[in-house]
C-alpha cells in the first residue's frame, strides 16, 4: 500500500523535520508513503488545479505568511 502526503508549510525546518518523521515512520508501518511538499498555500493549490493530484493525507500549515492562510482558495 502506498500513501499520498502532502505537506504544506512556509518553515523550511519544519517542512524538513515532518519529511523526516513522515520517512521515519514509513520503515515502522507496512506502506510506502510518496510524500509532496509545499512551501505556500498557492503552490499546494495549483497543484490541484493543474495536475488533479491527489492526496490521502495534507499536513497544512495553519498560519501562512500570505493571503490564504489554513485553507484553499474557493473551498470556502
């Protein structure tokens, strides 16, 4: 099995520290996690947008340094 993460943060550091994690816990379970990282709320949305990716699992970061701030564009 294998899961779609993205990850959604405008902290290099901590986009960094959840990969690692994320990759850590990956040997421990049994699946495969095909992990996405994002550095702004846009670019995780165009990806939506441009590419119709898809994600079983979004670590979002609540309080981006820009405009849309914990939520997507036009999902509210």
């Amino acid at each position: 099995m294998k899961l779609k993460i993205a990850i959604c943060d405008d902290d290099e550091m901590v986009r960094g520290d959840l990969e690692k994690t994320l990759t850590q816990i990956s040997k421990f379970v049994d699946c495969e996690f095909d992990i996405s990282v994002f550095s702004s709320g846009e670019r995780l949305y165009n990806c939506y947008v441009e590419t119709d990716c898809d994600f079983d699992a979004v670590f979002l970061d609540i309080e981006l340094s820009e405009k849309k701030t914990g939520y997507i564009s036009g999902t509210r």
